[in-house]
C-alpha cells in the first residue's frame, strides 16, 4: 500500500510539473501576429465614393494608400475589384500611391487584372487610367501565366476592355498561361465573350488551332470546340 502511495504522488508530482513546463512556454511565446485591419480607404474604395470623399480621407491620413490589409490589397486593389468606383475614386488612389499600379496581391495579381475581371459599367475608364499610368501591365502575368487580357476574355466584360488591353500589347492575343491557354481559349469558354472572341480571332486566327490542355477547370483543345460543347 506503502509502494501504491509514493508512486501516485509521483505521477502527481510529474503532471504539476509538466504543466506548470507548459504554462512557461506558452507565457514566453510572443502572442500570433494580428492581421492588419483594413482601413477607412479600404472600404471606401471598395464602396466606391466620389473623389472628394476620398480625398478627406487621405488628408487625414495620407499614408494610407500605400498601406495593404490582411490580403495583402491596397485601396486601389479593392477600388478595381469591387468596380463600384468612378474614374476620379481611382485617378486620386493612383495619384496618391503611384507604385501601386504595379504592386501584386495574392496570386500575383496585380490591379489591372482585378479591374478587367468586374463587369462594372466603370470598367473600361477603368482600365484606361491603369494603362496610362502603367502601360507595361497589360503584358504582366500573373501566378497562372495568365496576363490581363486572359482575365477580361473570360470573364464576359465589355469588349472594350479587350480593345483597350491589345492597343496597350497587340502582342498579349497570342500569349499562353500556364496551360498552354490564349486569351481567345478563355473567351470561348464564357458565353458573354462571343465579341470578345470574334476580335481575339480577328487578332490572332492561330487561336483557331492552337491546343490547351485546361481552361477554368474544363479540358478543352481549341477555341473552336470551346464553342461547340
């Protein structure tokens, strides 16, 4: 029973012990690392406002459009995907922080891309002023290889984004993503490109022939039998 005894207060002895070595380490780890709170700009450019609306909040604080939330997205990231904001919300973002017309976010995206994929009524003055301040983006791929002429062939916007992004880069109707895909692959797999394919065919006939192993999750060979399934 003697034996019984002193064996149970050592167990108990060793629990206390490991807990207390528990208690240690946990008080001695530094606390994780909060995700940096989006901030007034954030949602104001997402939202939209006028241009005067966003400039009272960058006088306030001027820093903030250089500032990326938990996503790693400027203001101007937000302002081009939400595509509720006017072309002076965005000219004043791309004013305030210049560099950020070429800063990527997840998946290398860069805000040109996030613009050509919202079908927005803005989107073409859009991606105008993105152009004029950064001309070199409409040849800029993002993680997929895909450039932004990709993302507005499949994603049905007006097909004047497509106009816009090829007399930047005549070049970017001929080049491949990742799975082989051009931009004319994208457009035949979204129905509301049908005007959008006939001009990337126009710019690029070798779209006609040309193979690819994958598109937006369905395998396909040519931009052709993209349109016939």
């Amino acid at each position: 029973m003697l034996q019984n005894g002193n064996t149970a207060r050592r167990e108990a002895s060793a629990r206390v012990t490991q807990e207390a070595l528990r208690q240690h380490r946990h008080a001695a780890m530094p606390p994780p690392a909060e995700p940096s709170p989006e901030l007034p700009v954030h949602v104001a450019a997402a939202a939209g406002v006028s241009g005067e609306e966003l400039a009272a909040l960058l006088a306030a604080n001027p820093q903030a459009c250089g500032t990326e939330d938990a996503h790693g997205l400027l203001p101007l990231h937000h302002a081009c995907a939400h595509g509720r904001a006017a072309s002076a919300c965005v000219a004043a973002l791309l004013a305030a922080h210049p560099p950020g017309v070429r800063t990527r976010a997840v998946g290398g995206l860069l805000p040109l891309h996030l613009a050509c994929e919202c079908r927005s009524e803005h989107a073409v003055a859009l991606v105008a002023l993105l152009l004029e301040a950064a001309p070199e983006t409409a040849g800029s791929p993002d993680r997929r290889g895909r450039l932004p002429l990709h993302v507005a062939a499949g994603s049905g916007v007006s097909t004047g984004v497509a106009r816009a992004l090829l007399a930047a880069d005549r070049k970017a109707a001929t080049a491949i993503d990742a799975a082989g895909a051009t931009p004319a692959h994208y457009a035949a797999a979204a129905p509301e490109s049908a005007e959008t394919l006939v001009l990337l065919l126009e710019v690029n006939p070798q779209a006609r022939v040309r193979r690819s192993s994958r598109v937006s999750g369905a395998c396909v060979s040519n931009p052709i039998h993209v349109t016939k399934r």
